[in-house]
C-alpha cells in the first residue's frame, strides 16, 4: 500500500500533465493499424458517433491489403480477391452499413484451377461444379460429398455469425452460447474434432492428385492442408470460390472508402502501450495518446512487443511456436496486353516433379478487370501473383545471394505464367517482385509473416486466440486473431467486437 501510493500520485500527476499538453491526445478508443480490421472498427466505431482513432504506420491505408502506383498502373499489393460478399456474409454487411459506394463485380467462374496442363472451372453453381470436378478428375458418385460439405459450409457461417464470442469462453461470455441456435450448432459437434482428411470418402482419400488439389484450394483460405484444417473450416474454404469479387479500383478504393468513414491518423508508428491509472498511454515516434479502450489490429507477435511489463501477460499464447507455422509471401507484379478469358482469378499448379524440383506447389494468379482504367490504361491488365513462402526459406535484404534469390523465383513463376497464358517475355511490363523482406518492410509484421495463423486441428476449438483479454478494455484483432486471415474473416472479426463495444 505505501509502495502504491506514490506511484498512483505520480502516475495522476503525469496524466493530468500530459492532458494538459497540446501534443496529448485524448481518445475514448484507439485502433493500432489502419489494415482491413482496423479500419472496418473504425469506420462502424465512427458510425455510431464513438470517439475513436486509428494509428497507422503508413501513410497510405491497407496494410497487407494495400496496393502501389508503377508508371500508369495500380497493383495490388497483398490482398487481390473479396469474398464475403453474398447476402448478409460480412463484408455485404459492412457495405449496407457504411452505405459504400464501391463498385463491386462478382467473378464467374470465382477461381480457375490449372493442373495437368488442363483448367478446371469453378462456377458458383453448385451442381455444374460436382459435373467440372469429376469429368476433370474422372470420378463418379462424389455428390454426396460435395453436397455435405455445402451444408457444413452455410452450417458453419451460421455459427460463427450466431455465437459473438466464439472462441471466447470466459466465464460472463458462457451465456451467450446458449441461445436457440446452440441446439442446431451441437449437430456439428463431431465436426470441431475431425479434420478434413478424416471426413473425405475414400475415392478421394486414395488419390494423390485430389488431395494435392484440395490442399492447394485450402491453402488459399486455412493456409494448411487437409490433414490439419478442422472440417469445421474446411468446408468454408472449399466453397470460397463460390462467393468471389472483384472491386473496380482495387484494394486502392476499397480502404481509401473504409479510411474516409473513420479518424485516421497516419505516420504514426506505435512504440509502446502502458496503463496509466485506468487508461492506456500510446507513444508513436512523435506523439502521445491517451486511451480509455485500445484495439491492436497488428499480428500478437507485434503487439507484445510493445506491451509495458504489466501488460506483458495479456497475450500468453506460445508466439515462438506459433510464428514458426506462420507464411510470408514471394509476389510479382507486371502489366500485360489485355485478353479475353474465363476468370480473373487462378490458381497455377506446379507438377508433382516441378514442384520437388522448384519447392512451390501452386501460385496464385491475379488479374484486373480489362474494363478496369482505374487500374490499367486501356488495353493493359494489371498481374498479382503471390506464392506461399517461409520466410527463413528466402534470403533476407541484406544477404548477398539475395537479389538472385529473387529473380531465380521469378523466372520460375513467370516461366509457367506465360506458357499458361499464353504470353511472351516482350509483353510483360512494369515487372517487380516482394520477398518477406518487403513484407516485412511494408506491412510492419514482423519476419513478413503475412496471413495469419494456419487454421490446426490442434489449436481448435480451445486454443484459439480470441479478441478478449483478461483486460476488459485492452482488444486484439486482424488475421492472427480467429477468425484468421482474408477481408472477409478480419472484417468478421471487426463486425463481433463492434457488437461488444456498442454493449459496453
Ligand atoms: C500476398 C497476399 C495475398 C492475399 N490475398 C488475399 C485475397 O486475395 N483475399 C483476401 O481476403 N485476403 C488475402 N490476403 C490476406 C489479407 O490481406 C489479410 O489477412 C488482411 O489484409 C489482414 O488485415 P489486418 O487488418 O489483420 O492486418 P494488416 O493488413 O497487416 O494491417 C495492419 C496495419 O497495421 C499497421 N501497423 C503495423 N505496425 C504498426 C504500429 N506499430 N503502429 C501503427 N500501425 C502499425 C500496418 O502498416 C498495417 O496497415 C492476402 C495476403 C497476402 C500477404
């Protein structure tokens, strides 16, 4: 009691010091990170006449859903694809509320697969698909398979949308699991403790090359394959290419629309968060904030790094443990000749032999819409394309075998490209690559680790990192926070917190 008492006097005196001071801010909430978590909080924050501010590093909005201008072109930087856009899925919700205005168009088929030197379509309708994939695979009788894993898929959205605070289960949350869906959610319980693999037939269990098909569409959402994926979550990401979008602008327009519904403060890089009394104390490179609540959208691993000692034990999960299952990204970006073609979104397989031989299973192809001049002048389409890639795999920026490292994946990758596309060396233009490196540079994550935690069967249910810490106004969110990585989940993720705070 003595030892406390002039520290509070001190502590008092600096807060009232500190409000007093022009370069002080005082905010009821503060958002760290101005990505897609943060800025959809803020903007629904802001909505609801909430003071809030989001911090962001940078001084454009997006974090790994940002973008860059080369020459005449706007490329995605991370993020190229929306999903989440069907009725009442999140991000349809977010648009209703915010009334945004951004053109969005839905991509039919949502992702073209190209394996065995063949492509293989992905309509939204659900019975041409099942007819795509046998032909494709030579297979019989799969609908059963299929139509289950559709019902999981509509079952599983209903949970996540139903239950606030799933994967919460602090003791004064208890209750709102038991609601009248709890009797329709307990049906899935087998389904939270098996993975995918488990629940495959056995016509597709036996054959290598629908596995290796299934882990690359798992990859795209779970960022793991079907051995570990829950089921649960599983058969959401088999049906991603279902509900796929294109945005006219790009990630450009949709988070310079979210930046301007919320306060946002750029170039303001957080160092450290401390409390003071009750409310936290944020310290950027050149400023002070106070806040009564504060929600960190940047990886767990990044917010701990700026957490004071006392704060420290709020995140308590094994972050070693967890950042060495974590992804980065290799990417290239280029412009071509605009062509007429099925989608605007692929996934390139690699050979069981190219892939032993380069050590990449698949890349993701992303193209802007031919119509598109916010993008691409006239007769140009802009290319993302973006690889799944360790980052203790690549050299790091300052290592010498670096810049070979870079273009030894390139040529790799625009090798298969431009065989698949039909294109040649001379029509490529404006050609730039990332590392973990540059992700790491412009995304702030530390190692470039991009894309959240992979969805384990051993993390799930009970271990996965939920927003609520045993601090009631200290929040986590964004892609390392369930549920994970993409618009649609960290916007999710956004949506539950709101509909906490608007409690509180
Ligand atoms: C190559 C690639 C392709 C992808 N493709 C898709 C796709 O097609 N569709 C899809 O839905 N998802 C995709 N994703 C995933 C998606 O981009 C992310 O899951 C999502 O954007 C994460 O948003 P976030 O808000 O959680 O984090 P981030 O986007 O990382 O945002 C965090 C923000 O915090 C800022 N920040 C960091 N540190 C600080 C600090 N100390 N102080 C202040 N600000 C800070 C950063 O600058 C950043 O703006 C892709 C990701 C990558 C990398």
């Amino acid at each position: 009691m003595f030892l406390y008492r002039p520290c509070l006097f001190a502590e008092t005196l600096y807060l009232s010091k500190m409000t007093h001071m022009n370069s002080v801010n005082e905010r009821e909430i503060i958002i760290i990170g101005g990505g897609s978590a943060g800025l959809a909080l803020g903007a629904l924050l802001k909505n609801d006449g909430r003071d809030v501010l989001v911090l962001e590093a940078h001084k454009y909005p997006g974090g790994s859903s940002s973008y860059f201008h080369r020459g005449p072109f706007t490329f995605d930087a991370g993020a190229t694809t929306f999903s989440g856009l069907a009725d009442l899925r999140p991000i349809d919700l977010l648009i209703k509320k915010l009334c945004l205005t951004n053109q969005f168009t839905k991509i039919d088929p949502g992702i073209v697969f190209h394996l065995n030197n063949r492509f293989l379509l992905r309509p939204s309708n659900h019975q041409e698909w099942i007819k795509n994939f046998e032909s494709f695979f030579n297979l019989h009788s799969t609908a059963e398979f299929w139509n289950k894993e559709k019902i999981l898929h509509d079952k599983a959205w209903s949970i996540i949308q139903n239950f606030p605070y799933f994967p919460s289960f602090k003791f004064n949350f208890l209750s709102s699991y038991l609601n009248r869906k709890t009797l329709f959610a307990s049906t899935l319980f087998p389904t939270l403790f098996e993975s995918l693999e488990d629940a495959l037939p056995l016509q597709l269990k036996n054959r290598s090359d629908v596995k290796s098909f299934l882990n690359e569409l798992l990859f795209i959402t779970a960022q793991n394959t079907s051995e570990h994926t829950p089921h649960l979550l599983a058969a959401m990401g088999l049906f991603y290419p279902e509900d796929t979008h294109y945005c006219y602008g790009g990630m450009n327009c949709f988070m310079h629309s979210l930046a301007e519904k919320t306060n946002i403060e750029y170039k303001q890089k957080v160092q450290s968060i401390s409390k003071v009394q009750n409310k936290f104390l944020i310290k950027t490179t050149d400023k002070e904030f106070i806040a009564q609540k504060i929600i960190s959208t940047i990886p767990i691993w990044n917010t701990k790094k700026l957490l004071s000692s006392e704060l420290a034990p709020l995140i308590s999960h094994n972050i070693d443990q967890l950042k060495e299952e974590c992804w980065s990204a290799f990417s290239l970006y280029f412009a071509v000749p605009a062509k007429d073609r099925e989608s605007l979104y692929y996934q390139i397989h690699f050979s069981p032999e190219e892939k032993s031989l380069h050590q990449i299973a698949s890349f993701f192809v992303s193209f802007s819409a031919k119509d598109d001049e916010a993008r691409a002048p006239r007769g140009f389409q802009t290319v993302t394309i973006s690889i799944h890639m360790k980052p203790k795999k690549f050299k790091s920026k300052n290592e010498p075998d670096y810049q070979d490292q870079k273009l030894k994946y390139s040529k790799i990758i625009l090798d298969k490209f431009l065989s698949v596309f039909d294109y040649r060396y001379e029509h490529i233009q404006h050609l730039t690559s990332g590392s973990p490196s540059t992700f790491a540079r412009y995304t702030l994550r530390e190692d470039g680790l991009v894309g959240g935690i992979p969805h384990d069967l051993k993390r799930f249910p009970f271990d996965l990192i939920s927003p609520y810490t045993r601090d009631e106004n200290f929040f986590l969110l964004g892609d390392t926070v369930f549920p994970g990585q993409g618009l649609a989940a960290t916007i999710h993720g956004a949506q539950q917190l709101h509909k906490h705070l608007t409690l509180k």
